[in-house]
C-alpha cells in the first residue's frame, strides 16, 4: 500500500530544491501527477507568499511548505493562520537560518545558556532581496534562540542593513551585508561566564552548522546534525500529518509579528 | 655611534605592559635594542623591573632624558601622559619614540607631537601592534584593490581578563588592582568616562586597521553605542557606504576571540588576532575570494610586538621605510577621538 504523501511544487524555480528533498525522503513523498493538486504544495517565500498559501489551501492542499520565507504583508499571514486553523491544514516554513537543523536540534539548550548572556551579536553574509528581509531572516534565527526581540533602531548603506534592540534584559546587535564570499549567519553570544559562537551555513545543504560553547571548562562543539533544511521541514509535515491534533499554527503567528516589527522600521 | 652598537631603550612607566610586552620582546633582539633605564613614580615598582633586566632606575623623568645611554624612550605611563613625555623626550634628543596607545588624548597633543617630531625629527610610533603584525603586513601587499571594494568592517575582541595573559608572558610585580563595577545609574559624564576608557583602552587596538577600509573615515556615523557589563562596548555605525560593528569585552572564561573581519561583495578578509601580551606567534590572516579561493597569510613566528620594536630601531638608524608616516598617526588619532566622542554622543541620546 502506498502511503506516500503527494507533493508539488508552485514556482518552477524550486525544482532543484525539490527533487534534491525528494530523493531523500522517497517513503513519504511522491510527486504529485502534474494535472492533480498535491497533498503538500511548495511555495515560493517571495513576494506575496502568504496570500499564495492561502490560494493552495483553498485549492485543497493539507498543507504548505513556504520557502526562504521574507518579507510579506503581516496581515496576508495572520489571515493564513487563520485559514489553516479554521481547515485542519498545516503551514511549514523552510527558514535558512532559523530553520537549520543543528540549531533546532539544540534548541532547547541553547535557550537554557542563553539566559546567561547579556549581549547576543549577529553579522549574516549572502544574498538578500531587501533590507527589511534581511532583518528579517536575524530576527527570526533570534526567535528561534527563544528570544522575543524587540527592535528599536535599524540602518542601511548600500550594501548592509543594521539592527538594534534587546530581548529582555540581553542585548541584540545586527549587521546583515550583501555578499556572495564566506555566505552564512554567525551568532556570537556574549556572557561573563560563557560564550556561544555560531555559525549558520544557510545554504540548503545538509552541512551541519557549527555551535560551540566556552566556558571554565574550555570549548566544546555540540554534534551537528547533517539535515537540510528543507528536508526537516518535510518531515515535521510527515509527523503532523500523522497525529489528528489540530495544527499549530503559533509559529505563523509569531512570523506575523516579527514581519510588523520591522515593517514598523 | 658604532653601527654594532645596540640602542639603549629607557621605558617611562614599568606596568604590566612593559614587564609583559616589552621586555621580553627586547630580550628576544639583544643585539639591536637593550633596556638600560626604568623610570616609575612607584620606586619599588621601578627598581623591582630595573633590577630584573640589568637596568638603571629612576622616579625622575629628567633623568631618564639626560641620560645618554637612552638612546630610545619607550613612553608607556599613562595616557594622560603620553603627549607630554613624546615631546619631551624628542625634545631632549632622543633617536626615536615608541609610545603606547594613545598617543595622545586629544587633537591639539597630537599637533603638538607632530609639531615636535618635525622640528627634532625623532621619528615616533604608536605601539599599536596590530598594525604591525606580520600577518597584516603580508596581507595588505597581497589584497590589491580589496579596501575600495569593503562593504562592511567588524571587529570582535571577546577576550578574558588581562591577567590570565599577563601571567603567561611574565612574572608580574605591582599588578594594578582591575575593578569593573557598573554605575547604578548611568550620567553623560560617566557615560563620556565609559566610552573614553573602552574606545581609547580596548577598541583602538583595531580601529588603524579599520580605518584601512574607510575612505570616508571622517564621515562617521554611529548610529548605535552601548556598554557591555562588566567591561565592554558594541557601537554599530556606517562610513559613507560601509557599515561598521565594533564589540569589545572581558569575560570570566578562559578563551579568546580576537577576530577582524571585512566584507566585500566577492571577497572576505578575516584575521584572527592572538590576545594581548603573549608571545605566541602572530595572527593568522585569509582571504577568500569568489573565484579564486583562499590564501592564508601566517601564523608567522613572531608578532607586532617584535615587528614594531625592529621598525623603530631600523627608524632610529635613518631608515623610516616600515614606521608610519606621522601623518597617519594623527589620522588615526583623530578616527579613535572620533569613534570614541560619537559613541558617546549616541549613548547619551538614549538615556530617558
């Protein structure tokens, strides 16, 4: 019996990244035939992305997959949220940064360390289609770190885009610039005590991210995990899929909000 | 002089800096440079680090500038100070002048010292090591037209306390007592205090190399500044089109993170620095570039200590070639005031 779960994709451009992710889960996904609509629909996390979601959901996708998600309307997003709550539909988003693996897989400690520090610092390298998205993509790795940020400053040249701002008591400083060398995220996060350094890849491969932690007892890096992104994101549909609980549309929520912070800037 | 002859060096100051640095950088080129004469206003202190060297000391900064086996003054007081005995000690005949960063305090000590320097023409350096760390000095004859291209600059110096360091290099006497006690409540003039000390103290050691990438230095911006507690700075800003991240702090652990990174949009220069006062080699510089990969520059087997001590005796001989041009001193001077009066000045904007 087959069981798989029908995808596709609504942006040729994914394509690559699609039948990459394919490959590698070929139990749990099949692609879907070209004149049906897929169970799980991929969508491009540019533009409009939120209102696309919606589109494939009333088309009669379970759920989505938004990709490299940026800037959008945050009402486009609470309005998906609402849609996939009210249908029973999942929504997953592909993140880079936020989304990598090895930090997921940590998550929970790091989040526990992370109360310990009182300045965390950001610098990111790569592409990216505006300034406020690549504020973006640094204020949701921070979600992702568990911290609720609150961004009061934010500045441009013609190449970078810097931010400012505090999450709780810890303080948050952001440089994002325009480059094609060296591409990644690094989180370098500074207390008395310890000092936790990252280095997010963000590049759609499965090479682990670097996490390291210093303390009295010296340096140590925690296991990386040598899953995309994009296929994590896969399975977590796979696994909400399998439970008849209604989904959790939280995240969204929360992308809801970080989008209106910086579009406030 | 007989060109055989190694260059007395009288050190105005006999702090940790100088136990720690430079005496035993000295003690590695006996044959171009030897301390003859310490000079402290704490004569235990003085006599102490005199005696461990074979060297005279002295309370008396006269008499450390009379005396004629001082050929090199090395001003390491501090640096309220420094200004006053550069020019003094130019004045007095001295062949060259190392002094600690900074080398002045202010714009018009600075012209003073550029002033004296051309009348005596005693050729002076800031001992800013990092501008003369091998790895800096080969990958700047290797990066071609990198500078113009940078986009962004960010220095990172997270690094222990001194004196985990200190204790590496040397045995230390008269350690000043390091007290980093945050005010209950911050006033524009501790603020003013706060940035002094961290842009001055912690943050110049880079901002020379920084500046390297700034053609618009002057028209800085900071747009961000904050203090780090116990010890430390994060300032964010932008310089015509390159946006800058600077942070600096002391921690409790025991690792170092000293690192220089610049951005451009095809290639990334970053060096790792090693910390302040041991003498381990120097940093290690790559360059990454999109189509041509990477090339590292070091580790090499000495660092800015040793380089900076070879530039000023070769500077004390007549040839001035691997010393910078008093010119750049000033302008450097002039970006640390100016990074430091700016930070200060966005701070205070964000008290309530």
């Amino acid at each position: 019996m087959n069981t798989a779960l029908t995808i596709g994709s609504q942006e040729p451009g994914l394509l690559t990244r699609f039948g990459r992710t394919l490959a590698s889960l070929p139990v749990s996904y099949t692609a879907a035939a070209p004149d049906s609509v897929p169970q799980v629909m991929l969508i491009s996390g540019e533009g409009e992305w939120a209102r696309r979601g919606a589109d494939a959901i009333e088309r009669g996708c379970a759920a989505v997959i938004i990709v490299d998600p940026g800037m959008t309307s945050a009402e486009q997003i609470v309005e998906l949220a609402d849609l996939a709550e009210r249908n029973g539909s999942i929504v997953e988003c592909v993140e880079r940064y936020a989304g990598d693996s090895t930090l997921l897989q940590h998550r929970r400690d790091l989040t526990q360390h992370l109360v310990a520090v009182s300045a965390i610092i950001l610098t990111q390298i790569g592409d990216f289609q505006n300034p406020a998205s690549a504020a973006l993509d640094m204020v949701r790795t921070l979600r992702a770190l568990g911290q609720t940020v609150a961004i009061d400053k934010l500045w441009t040249t013609a190449h970078s885009v810097g931010i400012r701002g505090t999450s709780g008591t810890t303080l948050i400083e952001g440089l994002a610039t325009a480059g094609t060398v060296a591409v990644g995220q690094r989180i370098q996060a500074l207390g008395f005590g310890r000092t936790l350094s990252m280095t997010l890849h963000g590049d759609g491969s499965a090479r682990p991210s670097d996490i390291r932690i210093a303390n009295m007892k010296g340096e140590r890096k925690w296991p990386g995990v040598y899953q995309s992104a994009d296929r994590a994101a896969w399975r977590r549909i796979v696994a909400s899929m399998a439970v008849s609980t209604s989904p959790d549309v939280s995240g969204l929520r929360l992308f809801a909000d970080d989008v209106t912070k910086i579009g406030r800037l | 002089m007989s060109a055989g002859r190694p260059l007395g060096v009288g050190f105005l100051g006999a702090g940790p800096v100088v136990q720690t640095i430079h005496l035993p950088t000295l003690a590695r080129m006996p044959d171009l440079l030897v301390p003859v004469s310490v000079m402290d206003v704490n004569a235990d202190l003085s006599e102490a680090v005199a005696g461990r060297v074979g060297a005279s000391h002295t309370t008396s900064l006269e008499t450390i500038l009379a005396d004629p086996s001082v050929d090199v003054v090395a001003v390491c007081s501090p640096q309220q100070f420094h200004a006053a005995q550069v020019v003094a000690a130019m004045r007095a005949g001295k062949r060259a002048i190392l002094c600690e960063k900074p080398f002045a305090t202010s714009a018009d000590e600075a012209s003073q010292i550029a002033k004296a320097s051309a009348d005596t023409g005693v050729p002076v350096i800031v001992g800013t090591m990092h501008v003369f760390d091998p790895a800096w000095i080969a990958v700047r004859r290797a990066w071609g037209d990198f500078p113009a291209k940078v986009r962004s600059v960010r220095s990172s110096i997270v690094l222990p306390m001194n004196d985990r360091f200190e204790d590496w290099s040397t045995e230390v006497v008269g350690r000043p007592a390091m007290d980093f006690e945050m005010p209950g409540e911050m006033t524009p003039e501790l603020i003013r205090q706060m940035f002094d000390g961290l842009i001055l103290g912690l943050a110049v050691h880079d901002l020379p190399l920084i500046r390297t990438f700034l053609p618009d230095y002057a028209e800085l911006e900071v747009l961000s500044a904050r203090q780090l507690a116990p010890f430390g700075y994060m300032v964010g800003g932008r310089a015509g089109d390159c946006a800058i991240q600077l942070v600096g702090t002391m921690h409790g652990h025991g690792e170092p993170y000293w690192e220089l990174e610049a951005v451009a949009e095809d290639e990334v220069l970053s060096i790792r620095f090693t910390p302040s006062f041991v003498h381990a080699g120097s940093a290690v510089a790559t360059i990454i570039n999109r189509d041509s990969g990477a090339r590292q520059f070091g580790p090499y087997d000495h660092n800015g200590y040793e380089s900076e001590w070879r530039a000023l005796h070769t500077a004390a001989l007549g040839d001035r070639r691997d010393i910078p041009d008093p010119s750049a001193l000033i302008a450097d001077l002039a970006f640390v005031l100016d990074v430091a009066a700016k930070a200060t000045a966005s701070a205070i904007g964000d008290l309530p």
